[in-house]
C-alpha cells in the first residue's frame, strides 16, 4: 500500500466497509513511522484534556495506544472510557477523527505492543519517570545511555498499560488544492455503520 491509495471516496464512488477505510488510513506504509494521534479525554471533574499519543497498532477493530500507569490520562480513562482521536497528514490535506469507548488491554496484548515498539520508546519506558524528570539534562542521557547498554534485551516495565480505542465514530476529511474539500462520516449502532456524507 502506498501513501496515495488512502482518500476520501469521491461523492459518486461507493464508500468501502468504515474499518476496512479506516486501515487502509493507518497503514503501515513502508518507511514511515507510526502514525500520531491527538487523544482527547474527560477530566475526573469534567474538563476536557488532550495530548499526542503514538499509534501502537490496529487489528482490524481496535486502534491501540500506550501509557505510563501514573499519567493523567489513565486515570481520566478508568474513570470515563470514552476517547477521541485525531490524526492528521498535512502533506497529504487529510485529516481522520475516532470517537469510540476505550478498553484496557490485557497484559499479553501490552506485552506483544511493548515488543514491537522502536528501542528508544522500551527505554523511555522504563526511564521516564518522576526522578528523572527532575534531573540535569546530561545527567539523564548518562542514565539513558548506561540503561541502554546494560539491558540489551527489556521486557515492559510494571508501569506501561495499553488501551483500545473502538470507534463508534469515523470521520474522513481530504482537501483539494483545485476545489471544495471532501467529508464523510460513519456512526456505529447495534444495526451497523450508518455512512454520510457531510460538507468539508
């Protein structure tokens, strides 16, 4: 697959299945990172949060994301399981928004995530912590770079959770240098996907 086989369905093309749209949008696209993702949440007291998470994987249903146990946002998810995420690719004018519930994923499912994560995100696992953050910065790449030599091999550390964001919502944007953008919506009920198309 390649970056240009990923587009909003003009008006007078048939919309495929949201999920399967949806991974042909995440990739992976050789030679390109994972995608980020602008992850909102609900505060404890009802404010809305957000902050950029990576895209650890998508099985065809789920779209998966890690954390550390003590930040803000697992918190925020145990107490109200719902998400949205916005993904965007400004070179190529898209733009994809997932509402969805959040699940937390099962020790096995976090540990394949941590294996399949870039060496420098298993270290920061297990360095980015309070201690550390208070350190001088040469201080901390001493520390990295010591970790990183001593442990040629990591396993996740007790802190690192995943979650599953499972869209209810998808929403599909892609600009056009020669005309009007191009929307459409899908929403998820007990019948199925519900496809519109909405002004860009």
């Amino acid at each position: 697959m390649s970056a240009s086989d990923r587009h909003v369905p003009e008006p007078d093309q048939e919309v495929p299945e949201p999920l399967e749209l949806l991974g042909s949008w995440l990739g992976p696209v050789p030679g390109e990172d994972p995608p980020l993702m602008t992850l909102a949440t609900r505060e404890v007291e009802g404010a809305p949060d957000a902050r950029t998470v990576m895209v650890n994987g998508f099985d065809g249903t789920r779209i998966s994301f890690h954390s550390d146990s003590r930040a803000r946002k697992v918190a925020q998810l145990e107490t109200y399981p719902y998400a949205v995420g916005v993904l965007v690719w400004p070179e190529e004018a898209r733009q994809l928004v997932v509402a969805g519930e959040t699940v937390r994923a099962t020790g096995e499912e976090a540990a394949r995530l941590f294996d399949a994560c870039p060496r420098d995100l298993q270290l920061l696992a297990w360095l980015n912590d309070p201690r550390s953050a208070r350190r001088p910065r040469e201080e901390r790449r001493e520390e990295w770079r010591r970790f990183d030599e001593e442990h040629p091999e990591l396993t996740p550390p007790p802190t690192w959770v995943c979650f599953h964001l499972v869209p209810q919502r998808l929403t599909f944007w892609a600009g056009d240098d020669a005309g009007p953008s191009t929307r459409c919506e899908a929403v998820r009920d007990d019948d199925g996907w519900t496809v519109r198309r909405l002004p860009g």
